[in-house]
C-alpha cells in the first residue's frame, strides 16, 4: 500500500496544479484581451482579481502543505515563513472581499431600472477599480498583525502557546483573551457573509420575477434564450454558492479544531477544504461563461473580432 503521507502529498500537488492551471488561463485570457486593446466587461476585472487571489491561495497554500506531508517542514526560516504564511492569508481576505464585490456588483447591475439602485448601477462600473484597491489594502492591513508571532517550524517550542501549522508556527500568546482576539478578526468575515447571503437572495428573487414575466409574454414552446445579464447572474451565483460551502465548512473545521488538540489529518483536511475553492472557481467560470469561450476564440483566430459584443 502507498504510505499515507505520499497520498497526502499527491493529493494537495494535484489540487494545487490543476487548479493553477486553471486560474493561469484565465489570467492568459484577460491579460491578453486587455493588453490588445479589447473591450471587456466591467465585471471581468473583478474576475481578475478573484483569479490571482486563488492563485495566491493555492500556490503558498496547496504546495507548502504538500511538502509539509512529505515530512518536508523545514524548508523554510523565519522570514520565508512569514512572506509565505501572510501572503497565503491576503490571498483567502482577499478572495473573500472579491467575492463579495462581485455579488454585489452583479446584484446592483441586474435591478430594475425603476430601484433605488438606478443612481448606483449607472455609476457601478467607475467604482470597480477603487472597490478592489480597497479590498487590497484592506486584506494587507488586515492580516499584518500576525507578521510578528509567526516563526519558522525551527523556532517551535513546546508550550501551549504555540499553534503549528507543519511549516509555520504562531504565538498565540496576545494581550487580549483568545474570545475578543478571535470576535475582532471574525466580524469582518461575518458581514461580508451576510452581505453575500443577501445579495444573493436579492439576484435569485430577481430572476424568479424576471422568468415568471416571460413565462407570460411567452408560451412555454417558444421561451427566448436567457440573457446575457442572466447567465452571468446564475453563473455568479453558483460561484457563491460553491464558495460558501467550502468557506463555512472549513470554519466550522477550523473552530472544532481549536476546542481541542487537533491530530495531523484534521490540519489537511483544513488546509484541502481551504483550497478547493481556488481550484473549483476557474473552471466553474470555463464552463457557465460563455464569454470566456468567445474570448478564447477571438485570441486563436476565431470569426469574432471584438470578444466583448
């Protein structure tokens, strides 16, 4: 039989390789069409930012863990821990406010010309691009607090104070308790959650009226194609959906873990849950957006000139 720490080691090079591979491509992509001088959708620089943040998730995330199951866990001293174990967290805050800029940046596209987002949905798109250089700093800022109780796996001592993570360690030791530590970090996640969650019950309310009225004007023999602005919709909310499964899954892993003295393979299954969605989202959007079809072939010569009409 292949020793488990092998099929550990597979399993976490595989999900990061596919998933990098997937996320590149996209990246390819709208690089490309924007370098040329295509026009693309206010939308795809959003998906740009969601693909390098699940680039960063999985390259300092699935890759080290991998190593790490090899036995491999000191490859790394106390400042190569740090650059790796902060940017892999900027990557996940950051994932997490791009997600939630797009649900609310489609929910707002898609209301009715007569809401009270009418003001908002003509100006949404110059907002794009300040949206993302906040969720950014924001990310950067968040997380760099903890940039002075990380060491390398070396620098571990055996106290209860010190958390492992294979590669790293993290003082937890804090002025504050552990409960106001874990609220103050917590309640950011928390509203972006809740504005996911209503902003999604917004777009799934929105579609159900929209096909209900053409389920009137039509008869169910001769229903029209969805629209654009509906297929990126329902596109947008399976992206949602598959992000908050594995993101509540892997809190609800992550808070059990802390109530006890975690065994190895609860910090990979951690650290796997944590992962698929990077890997997941790219081909979720390869497969939902028809864009992004359109916008291969117009790079490899297709019939179609300008990808963005």
């Amino acid at each position: 039989m292949i020793p488990m720490d092998i099929l550990l080691s597979i399993a976490f090079f595989s999900q990061t390789g596919i998933g990098v591979q997937g996320n590149l491509f996209l990246l390819y992509l709208f690089s490309f069409l924007f370098f040329t001088g295509q026009r693309l959708r206010p939308i795809d620089l959003i998906l740009t930012q969601l693909v390098l943040a699940n680039s960063l998730v999985l390259i300092l995330k699935g890759f080290f863990q991998g190593l790490a199951a090899l036995g491999l866990k000191n490859l790394l001293d106390d400042i190569g821990c740090k650059i790796v174990f902060y940017l892999h967290r900027v990557g996940r805050e950051l994932s997490l406010c791009i997600t939630c800029l797009l649900s609310g940046f489609q929910a707002i596209n898609i209301s009715p010309q007569n809401s009270r987002f009418m003001k908002l949905k003509t100006r949404g798109p110059r907002y794009i691009t300040p949206s993302i250089l906040f969720c950014w700093i924001y990310s950067m800022l968040q997380n760099i607090s903890i940039l002075q109780n990380l060491d390398g796996p070396r620098s571990t001592t055996n106290t209860s104070e010190t958390k492992v993570y294979w590669y790293c360690s993290v003082n937890s030791a804090t002025d504050i308790s552990p409960s106001l530590h874990a609220v103050v970090f917590s309640l950011p996640d928390a509203v972006c959650m809740t504005f996911i969650s209503f902003t999604s019950g917004y777009k799934v309310y929105l579609l159900y009226k929209h096909h209900k009225r053409v389920q009137q004007l039509h008869s169910d023999r001769f229903l029209p194609s969805a629209s654009p602005e509906t297929r990126a919709t329902q596109m947008i909310l399976l992206l949602v959906i598959i992000f908050v499964t594995f993101y509540l899954l892997n809190c609800i892993l992550t808070a059990w873990m802390h109530s006890m003295t975690p065994r190895p393979w609860l910090w990979h299954s951690s650290a796997f849950l944590a992962s698929c969605f990077p890997m997941v989202s790219p081909f979720v959007l390869i497969s939902s957006d028809s864009q992004i079809l359109k916008y291969y072939k117009a790079i490899h010569g297709g019939k179609s000139h300008h990808p963005g009409k």
